[in-house]
C-alpha cells in the first residue's frame, strides 16, 4: 500500500491527495503536524517536507513530482500527455504554476502583514491575467481533468480562505471552480480543515 506524509491544509499536499483520488488508489496517511515531523519522515526525506510519498522501497517528493510519478506507475485514467511536446508544455504550464500561484501560498497562509498583502495582489493579478485559459478548454489547457487541474485546484479552493477576490468579470475561473469542485475525487480530497477554509 502506498503511504502519504501529508499536512491537513497544506494546498501541496492536497494537490496530491486529488491525483490519489483521481486514480482510485488506496493510500495510508500519516498527518503530519507543522514543526513536528514523525521520527519516520525524518530518515525518509532529508528535508521532512510534505507531500512524501512511500511505494515500498521508494521515496518520493514534491508534489509536481509525486504527481507525475502515480500517472505513469498508475495509467489510468491518464493525467499527463503522452506526446512529448505536449509534456513539455504541460511541464512548463506546470512550472510557472508552481512559482507563480504556489509561491505565493506561502505568505498567505503565514500572517496578515504587507508581505501578505503583497502576494494577495501578485496572486490576484496573475489569476486574472490567466482569465482566458479557463475558457479555452472544459479543464485547464485540456479535454479532460489533468495534473494541471490538480494543481490549480487546491490553489482557487484557498481563495477564500486567503481573502483574494476575484472581480465578477472573471467568469471563466468561477464556471471552472463550479465544474471542478464538484467532481466526487475532489470532494473526497478535502481534509476537514480545507472544508472549513469555504464557510
């Protein structure tokens, strides 16, 4: 059985949780509590961080990799492409999602002074610059629910929670959220502490 080191709100984490979900897999996990990492994480991963997957004998983390990792032990459904140049740009898709929307997690979920304040505009701005790509296609740059989606899901439930707003005009996003949480794997992603995030 596959194990997860994973933290409750944690949106890395969570991100993991959905791929889980959306594959069918069972998995043993193992909460972990911030500043307090079980005596296991700590021989597993050199730097205790979550998500950590365990598959018998490997360890894997960062959830980008951990990601990419359960769609190729696991196939189906399929999450990733194929096709090497639509991997590359889903790669790359993937990257600046990672540094722009995840980085600015980090300040969110820590305070309210004008650090946070700051990243709540970065994240605003970037979220809005990005309004047409929730039109293209019924999920992210896709025909059908991706690793992208895993990733940015976790990211729009928070919104909320972090006191982001996104203006009426941004359609798309909201119609993309409907659709998104919605579906039964990312229900039964949610930990208690991220259901309470959307009162």
């Amino acid at each position: 059985m596959l194990t997860l080191y994973s933290r409750r709100d944690d949106p890395g984490s969570h991100r993991v949780r959905i791929v889980l979900e959306e594959k069918g897999l069972q998995v043993r996990v193992v909460e972990v509590v911030p500043g307090r990492p079980p005596e296991d994480l700590l021989d597993l991963n050199p730097y205790q961080s979550v998500p950590t997957l365990v598959d018998r004998d490997l360890v894997v983390y960062q959830p980008g990799i951990i990601g990419e990792y359960l769609d190729e032990r696991f196939p189906h459904p399929a999450m990733f492409p194929s096709d090497p140049v639509a991997k590359a740009q889903a790669r790359i898709t993937l990257h600046r999602i990672e540094n722009d929307w995840y980085g600015c997690a980090e300040a969110l979920e820590h305070g309210d002074g004008r650090e946070a304040q700051r990243q709540r505009k970065i994240l605003q701005e970037s979220l809005l610059a990005s309004e047409p790509i929730f039109r293209i296609k019924p999920w992210f740059l896709a025909d059908q629910f991706s690793l992208l989606d895993a990733a940015v899901t976790p990211i729009l439930w928070r919104l909320e929670h972090w006191r982001v707003e996104l203006p009426a005009e941004a359609q798309a996003i909201a119609r993309y959220c409907d659709r998104a949480f919605a579906r039964p794997s990312f229900q039964a992603s949610l930990s208690e502490e991220e259901r309470e995030m959307r009162g």
